[in-house]
C-alpha cells in the first residue's frame, strides 16, 4: 500500500468584513484629518485677513509720511508767527 501523504491546503475564510481593529484606525484617522484640515483652512483664512490689515496699516502710514513735510511745515510757520507776535493780551 503506497499510501500517499495527504496535502492540507490552508483554510482561508475570506468574508468582506473588515477587521474591526483597522474599521476604527481609518475613523479615528479620518476624524483627525477633518479636524486638521478645517484648522488649516481657517489658519489660511487669519493669514488672509491679516495680510488685508498689514497691507492698509502700511498704506496709512505711507500717507503719513507724506503729509509729515506740510506738518513740520505748518508747525514751524505757527512758531514763526507766534514769535513775532509776541504773548497774546487778554483785554
């Protein structure tokens, strides 16, 4: 009697359902990632705004510096005159 070996295959169950280990590390994941993405997106949005700001404080303190030569312009005539005036008298 040559009584051959008997060969096992491997069971293999394939089933459709994933492990439920793997199910709630991709929800954790994906939580996460929405969680960061909407920080990032308002992040991007206060880097926007505040880029508008710097930009309008930079234009108002350009038109300062502009009006800055009529001011000491202004301020030095006001001594001038206030000089050559005198004090003021009060009747």
């Amino acid at each position: 009697m040559d009584a051959q070996p008997i060969k096992h295959r491997p069971l293999i169950v394939v089933t459709s359902d994933p492990p439920l280990l793997l199910v709630r590390a991709y929800q954790e994941g994906m939580a996460e990632l929405m969680k960061l993405n909407g920080e990032l997106s308002g992040s991007i949005q206060l880097e926007a705004s505040f880029k508008d700001q710097i930009e309008k404080v930079n234009q108002e303190l350009d038109a300062l510096a502009d009006k800055e030569p009529k001011y000491e312009q202004v301020k030095r005539n006001v001594s001038v005159a206030s000089s050559q005036n005198g004090p003021l008298k009060k009747k």
